[in-house]
C-alpha cells in the first residue's frame, strides 16, 4: 500500500490530514499516512543534499512527528525522543 503516491500526498498535506473528520481518515490511517510522508521525504535526501535541503526534511520530520504526537502521545514522545 503505497497511499502517498497514490493520492499524490506530500508534506504541503501534513495539515489536512491531520484535520481530517472523515470516517475513511481514522487515527491509524493518519499516523500511517503521515509516517509514509515523512518517510519519502528521508528518501528523497541523497549524498548530494545540501545542507539547506537536509535542514528542510529534518524541520518537515519534526513538525509530522509532532502531528503524530496530537493524534497518539505516546508514539509521538518516541519519535521525536528518537529524532
């Protein structure tokens, strides 16, 4: 299952997921959704990255993991504890 690509969803959405009130969009779905996120975003930094776009993904991770945290606490504490 690869939703992110499918619907075409990236950082630009952490926000309306997150905000999603449809019974398709249930927590699970949502932490799992917005891990895919940031998990492409971590794909997407090369050996060729700047330090600019490093800084950017390491920024866009912080701010899913905190959305993480709004929607399950305890696994966002572990995240961003791992981070």
């Amino acid at each position: 299952m690869n939703i992110v690509n499918e619907l075409e969803l990236g950082f630009k959405d952490v926000d309306s997921i997150y905000e999603s009130t449809s019974h398709k969009w249930d927590d699970k779905k949502k932490v799992d959704v917005l891990l895919e996120i940031g998990a492409v975003i971590e794909a997407n930094l090369g050996i060729d990255s700047t330090a600019t776009e490093r800084n950017e993904a390491k920024k866009q991770q912080r701010y899913i993991y905190r959305t993480i945290k709004k929607i399950d606490p305890s696994l966002g504490d572990l995240l961003m504890r791992l981070f």
